[in-house]
C-alpha cells in the first residue's frame, strides 16, 4: 500500500481552516482507495515570526524536503506588514519556492460551469469558456535578481535585476510544451521583447524549444497585450506561459476573470514533479477564524497534488467530481454566492465535498 509524507503548512489568516478541511478530504480519499497520507504539520509566515522569530524556520524547509508533497494554506497579514522586506511572512514562500527549486508554477484559471454568474465579463464572452492555464516562471527574474539602494544625484535609488539564463528559460518552456501538448496544443508566450534584453532572449530560447514541439501551436504576445486579451477573448487561450513578474501579475488577472478567485488552486513544481499546493488566494485575514473562507481552492490543489506528484488521476479526479457535485447542487460559499443558492461556511462546506466522496 503505497504511503506518501505530505507537509501541510496552514500559515496566517484563514489558512488553518481551509488546510483543516483538505486534510479531512484527503485523509477520505486515502479511506476510499488505500493509500497512507501522512500529514507533518510545519511553520511558515507570520506565524513562524511569532513563534520562532523568522518567517521560514530551517525545520520547516527540511520537513518539506523530506516530504512527497507540500500543501500550503496562505501567509500574511496586517500584523507583520510594517516588518523590514526580508522579515515579511512573504519571504516564506519565496524561500519555499528557491529552497524546493519549484521554478514551474501552474495557474488554472477556469470558469466552472455553475458559476458562471459570478464571471465580471459579458455574457458572450462567459457562453464561450473560460479555461487557461498559466504557466509562470517561479524562481528566477526579478523575483531572485541582483537588488540593492544607493544615493544617487536624484535622491536615494533603489534596483531590482530582471535576469533569465537560457537554461532557466528552457526547463520553464518545456513544462508549458508538454502541458499543452495535453490539451489544446496551443501556447501562448507572454514577454515584452520589444523592450527587455532579458525577453528576446527568453524569446529565443521559446522558438528553439518550439522546434521539438511541431504539434503545439505557438504564438507570442507582448505582456501589456495579453493583459488586454485575456479580458477581450478569454477563449482564445490555453496554455500562457511567461516570466515570474508578468506570470504574478497576468495570474491575478486571469483568476479575477472567472469572478471567483476562491475556486482557483495551484502547484508550483521542481524538476522531479516534486511540488507545493496551494490555493491562488491570499490569507484574507478580514474573515479569517469567522467560517467564511472557501475552502474549495485548497481542496481543488490538494486535487492537483493528487495529479502532479502522485500520479493518482483517479483520485484527483474523485475530488474534482466532488466539489463540482456540490456546487451543482446549490451550496455556496459567500465569495461565489448569488441568488437562490444556500449560503454555508467553510466547515459546512468541507463536509458536503467529503460526503460528495
Ligand atoms: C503570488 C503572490 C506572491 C508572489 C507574494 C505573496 C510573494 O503574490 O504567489 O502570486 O508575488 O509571487
Ligand atoms: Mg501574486
């Protein structure tokens, strides 16, 4: 009986909560198809800075290295945002991302069936789908660049280095070749190469690698472009694939597009599918602790875990079906709520998925 060492690292806000009920959902799946989950709980964010005095406590990224899997909650909030940069509970995740080498981070942004209502676009642009993935670059660009200040004749100057090595642009390209090349064998590269060194050759290196991919579709578009295109025809994408900076920022766009943001998971992936799930959200520290959060995000990147790094397709499957049965069936938490459905909390809610199990 195959036994996988999951880390969950529930972090600030309403991650507790939400990490709660995914770990109820997968503790059933492991029931329902024999597997062993073993779950080691670790510190991250804002409250390892109370608890210990730094965001990312060694113990933690050993724990994690140790693990099959990561499952991240969320970190942040008001209490820490007056911390120095390197001190923030964001450092956290920056530290997961560089320490786990987790460069290929996976956005899905789509638009369920049932809720359609909840998409901010107009009606003929929602009749036709929405359904991308964003494939974003994680450890390298801006985020992990040469920075620094110095005085300058116009004040104090502060620089943050956006660098790509070809290596780094090559591995990041394959992961969103192959994703395509299950899917609609459509890729789009996001850069700004008509302005950035760091982009031509980050185009460069997309074209070679196209080369082993004749059966993808490729095409390019500039990030001020994409930003734009995304909301005008949606259905026009598949797989995006891009930079760290433009992937943080078109990521948040995209999963605005679907009006609900609370439904969206993720997984950010090293060379070896070894990777950390998370939802797309943050930690919402407005709600956190009242039983309003959605847990579905989480529980939907507990799904891709499944997928990803286990190899369990039937198994993601199984939750995936869950959650849509349950939404199917009207219940709704008060991010995606509309008329006539039945308003429930995150416990509520996590109950219903398992017993949709
Ligand atoms: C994200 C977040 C992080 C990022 C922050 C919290 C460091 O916005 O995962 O998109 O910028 O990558
Ligand atoms: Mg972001």
């Amino acid at each position: 009986m195959p036994n996988y060492k999951i880390a969950t690292i529930p972090g600030d806000g309403i991650g507790p909560e939400i990490i709660t009920e995914t770990v109820k959902v997968l503790e059933k799946i492991a029931q329902n198809f024999g597997h062993t989950f073993t779950f080691t709980e670790v510190l991250a964010g804002g409250i390892a800075i109370d608890k210990t005095g730094v965001p990312l406590p060694d113990e933690t990224v050993e724990v994690c290295k140790q693990s099959d899997a990561v499952l991240l909650g969320a970190v942040g909030g008001w209490k820490w945002d007056v911390l120095p940069g390197h001190m923030r509970p964001e450092r956290a995740l920056l530290g997961l991302r560089g320490a786990l080498g987790l460069y290929a981070n996976l956005r899905p942004a789509v638009l369920h069936d049932t809720l359609k209502g909840a998409c901010p676009l107009r009606a003929d642009i929602v009749a036709k789908g929405i359904d991308i993935m964003i494939v974003r670059e994680l450890t390298g660009g801006m985020y992990f660049g040469d920075r620094g200040r110095k005085e300058t004749d116009l004040g104090l100057a502060a620089w943050d280095t956006e660098m790509y090595a070809t290596e780094e642009v090559r591995r990041i390209a394959v992961t969103a070749f192959e994703l395509a090349r299950k899917r609609k064998k459509h890729l789009t590269n996001v850069d700004k190469a008509n302005v950035l060194e760091s982009s031509r050759l980050w185009r460069e290196v997309i074209l070679e690698v196209a080369k082993d991919y004749p059966d993808v579709q490729l095409d390019h578009l500039y990030i001020d472009n994409a930003a734009m295109q995304i909301i005008r025809e949606p259905s026009a994408y598949d797989v995006m694939v891009t930079t760290n900076m433009f992937g943080d920022i078109l990521s948040d766009e995209a999963s605005q597009i679907t009006g609900s943001i609370g439904m969206l998971p993720s997984a950010s992936l090293n060379k070896d599918n070894f990777g950390m799930y998370e939802p797309i959200h943050g930690s919402a520290p407005d709600i956190a602790g009242t039983d309003k959060a959605n847990p579905i995000a989480t529980i939907l990147s507990a799904a891709m875990m499944l997928n990803y790094s286990f190899g369990l397709d039937k198994e993601a499957k199984a939750i995936e079906n869950a959650v849509t049965k349950v939404l199917e069936s009207g219940v709704r938490t008060g991010d995606i709520m509309s008329d006539g459905m039945r308003l429930v909390g995150t416990r509520e809610m996590g109950r219903l998925v398992l017993e949709a199990l």
